[in-house]
C-alpha cells in the first residue's frame, strides 16, 4: 500500500536525515512542513509568508472571503512545473506526454497543458468534446476504456485522434466494423495486462491479471498474428497503465521489460509497430511517501524504452495536478463527544471523496497558522459516516469559523466530485502570480435542478 493510503497507525514522520537527503519532491516536504523556504519549481507554490498560507502571491484566505468556501484553487506554476519537469527528464526519447484528462479536467487546465505541447489521455465521449475544447489537435489524444460505446467510437474515428488504446477482442472487433463502415482506417495500440502487482490501493491497481484491464500477453500474440483479418485498423502501438500513485519504479520496471520481450517476440514474426504508451501512475507526496521523482523514473526506464524503438507516449494524470490544487473549507462547528472530538467543515464527500472511498490521506492546514495540535476528525456535513476528510488525526488546534486548506486536491478531486446530499460543486480558480482567474463558477440551486422535469405524473 502506498504511504497515503497506509492504515493511520503506520504513518511516521520522515527523519531529518531522509528530508537532507531527500530528492526535489521530497525537499519540498521539507518546505512544506515548515511553511517556507519554498523554492520555485519544486513540489508546489502554496506556502506560509507571515503565518498566512499563500499560493503564488495571493493571499489564501482572501480567496476564500472573495470566492466563497468549498473552493478549489490551483497554482498555475505548479501546474506548469510538472510537466516540465516529467518532460525534462524524458527529453531524449522526446515523448508525447498525454496528460490525463480525468485527474482534473477542467478546460483552463487543459488548455494551459496543450499550450506547452501537451497531448491528452481520453475515457469517454465526455473528454473527448473537453479535449478538442480546450484545443487539443485531435492527432494528440489517445483514447483508453473498457467500454467505449459505438457513438464514441464513431465520433473519435470521424474526428482522427491518434490512436485508441482497445482493451479487449470483442473491442477491436467493434473499432475494426465501424471503421468500416465509416471507411476509415483507424489506429489502434493494445493495451497489455501485463499482470504486475503496482503495489498501491487495490482500487487503483490496474494491470493484474484479474482487474479487467487490458488484453494479456498471449491473447494479445494471437491478436497480431491475425491482424490482418481487421481490415480496417492499424495495430500501431502498445499501451500499459498498470495503476496509479505508484510510488516505486520497481512496478513500472517490470510491466515495461515484460512489454519489451514481447516486442522483441513480434519482431522475430516480423510484427513491427510504431508506438508504445506507457500510461501514466507516477506516485506524488500527499503525506510521507518517497516516490521516484521524475529523474529518477526517467533513469530506470529511459534504457528499456531506448531499446524498443519505438515512440514512446505517457500519460501521467496525479503527477501533473496533484499538488497543484488545493481545496478550502472552513470550520463550521467543533464537536466534543465523550469518545472523540469532531471538526466539523463545509467540504464533505461530495466535494472530495478520496478519503471516504480510498481511506486516502490529504494533509490539513489552517490558512492562518495556529500554534498548537490536537487529534480529531475532520468530517464534512453529508449523512453518511464515510463522510471525512481526516480520521484520528493530529490538526492544529483550530476554531470554528477558521479555514482550512485540504493540501494535494488537484488530481481526482473537482473531477471526482458530485452533487450528493443536494450540494452545490465549488467553485474552481487558478492563480497566477499575483492573478486569480475564475475557472468554474459555483453552481447554484437552479443548477442542480436544471435539466429535471416535473411532468405531470398521476
Ligand atoms: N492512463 C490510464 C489508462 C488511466 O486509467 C489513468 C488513471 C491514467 C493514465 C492516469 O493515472 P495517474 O498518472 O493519474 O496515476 N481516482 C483515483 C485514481 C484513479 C486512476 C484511474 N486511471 C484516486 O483518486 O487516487
């Protein structure tokens, strides 16, 4: 299990000796930790300047009186930082990095991403609109899913993305007949179970043999032997993604070396193809991980991935947004019972549901600093009890009324958010510098009952 999703007793705090030697993310926590010495480009832009947490130049706070609470805000240089980071350390294979688009999917993300070159990585109709939206050429989206609906299909075929990545027989059969009948020829990459263990939540873990995840290696040989039998697609490439916030390149090693045999194996059949995708999963620091930075990855796999030849594609989805967002809740009553005591906030389940559904760790800190730390549970206003966002944790000793800032909420959180209980979604702004940007208004009431209808039913 990774370290943000390890039982509560487990967590320890990292020793001076790991922070002194820790690499650009982990030097970070340091900075983190203490509130400053921030440096530009490292693990992110929100920071304490005299006890009050900043993101970029803005006042936090001032956002949260200006924007109301729950809000999501971003930094637009962490954002940026990310990929320049990920796309220095690959720099010689120059690949395609396809950002995942269901990590956070708002269009002034994207289009930020797209205007630094990148691609993106689609699962539905839904991201495919989003992508072309936000100015995504339609020959740099790769298209992954299970179950990808004819419509779907149809659309991205008729729009010519690069490739899909099919996941099953049946699937390429379907892609192969409606190209057909649209008399196309499409590109298709196979996307590999390669039955590795990613070592990281069973709910995000993706390339075992029994997730439902891509085609394994034997079915996938007999695939390209018959190739020729799918008129109308061109098997180009090969996809793996074997699970997310994976914080050790052990994992991603061997689902890679398997995947380079297999290459190796086709091209005695002299099966050769063009591209390999590499998926995204690259772990981030929400607690006390120590992922592999960026440098570090590049280096274990740039060798394997040379030896290929092929053009290589990744997609990373956490590592980009992940700490680039945060959200911001404020503290609406503090509840003492004979057992435990309760921080109660505005931000519940329905505005970030990684704690309730992954028992996920995000930190939480105060936007103005208070001395001082107590445990509780920071539990948000939805009626259910999986409704948290902090179990048996040590918080600063806050008050009601205080604001809090929910650290590490860029990725799979507005994204994974809904309007259960009737809850209006936050809304979403990005800072630059000393600018604030609304990128989502709040929904309102009359949002949330937009599309009903109340016909007259006896
Ligand atoms: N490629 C494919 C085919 C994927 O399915 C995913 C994520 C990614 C790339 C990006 O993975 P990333 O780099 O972000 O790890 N909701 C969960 C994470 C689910 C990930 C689903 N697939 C969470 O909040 O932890």
């Amino acid at each position: 299990m990774p370290g943000n999703l390890r039982s509560l007793a487990e967590r320890r705090q990292p020793t001076r000796a790991q922070l002194r030697h820790a690499g650009p993310q982990q030097a970070s926590l340091r900075e983190t930790r203490q509130g400053s010495r921030v440096r530009k480009g490292r693990m992110h832009e929100f920071k304490y300047k005299n006890n009050q947490l900043y993101c970029e130049n803005v006042k936090v706070e001032a956002l949260a009186r200006r924007f109301g609470i729950p809000l999501y805000v971003y930094s637009y240089a962490t954002l940026i930082d990310h990929f320049i980071k990920l796309r220095d350390a690959f720099s010689s294979l120059r690949p395609l990095i396809c950002y995942s688009v269901k990590a956070n999917s708002n269009l002034a993300i994207l289009r930020s991403l797209v205007r630094q070159g990148a691609g993106l990585d689609i699962v539905s109709g839904g991201e495919l609109y989003r992508a072309l939206k936000a100015g995504c050429p339609a020959d740099k989206i790769v298209y992954a899913s299970v179950g990808k609906t004819d419509q779907e299909i149809t659309t991205a075929i008729s729009k010519g993305i690069l490739f899909f990545n099919a996941e099953s027989l049946p699937e390429l059969e379907n892609i192969n007949r409606i190209a057909r009948k649209l008399n196309k020829i499409t590109r298709v990459a196979i996307r590999i179970n390669p039955d590795v263990e990613a070592k990281t939540h069973k709910f995000i873990t993706t390339g075992k043999i029994t997730n439902k995840f891509g085609i394994d290696l034997d079915s996938a040989y007999r695939i390209l032997l018959l190739r020729a039998k799918f008129t109308n697609l061109d098997i180009c490439g090969l996809h793996i993604h074997i699970g997310s916030q994976i914080t050790e390149s052990a994992p991603f090693v061997a689902a890679i070396k398997k995947v380079a045999d297999f290459i190796k194996k086709l091209g005695t059949k002299m099966i050769t193809l063009e591209y390999l995708n590499i998926g995204g999963g690259m772990g981030i620091i929400y607690d006390n991980e120590t992922p592999q930075t960026a440098r570090i990855y590049a280096g274990k796999i740039i060798p394997l991935l040379e030896k290929t030849g092929l053009k290589v594609i990744m997609e990373p989805g956490r590592f980009i947004t992940g700490n680039a967002g945060i959200l911001l809740t404020k503290v609406l009553y503090i509840k003492k019972t004979p057992k435990k005591k309760f921080i109660i906030v505005d931000a519940g389940m329905n505005d970030l549901v990684r704690p309730a559904l992954y028992d996920a760790y995000h930190n939480i800190l105060p936007l103005r600093r208070i001395s001082g730390s107590e445990k509780a549970d920071v539990v948000g206003p939805i009626c259910e009890s999986g409704d948290f966002l902090a179990k048996e944790r040590k918080v600063a000793k806050v008050s009601e009324g205080d604001y809090l800032a929910v650290m590490g909420a860029g990725a799979y959180g507005f994204s994974m958010s809904s309007n259960y209980n009737s809850r209006p979604r936050p809304a979403e702004v990005m800072v630059v510098k000393d600018k604030v940007f609304v990128i989502r208004k709040r929904e309102s009431y009359a949002d949330l009952v937009r599309n009903e209808l109340t016909p007259a039913i006896r």
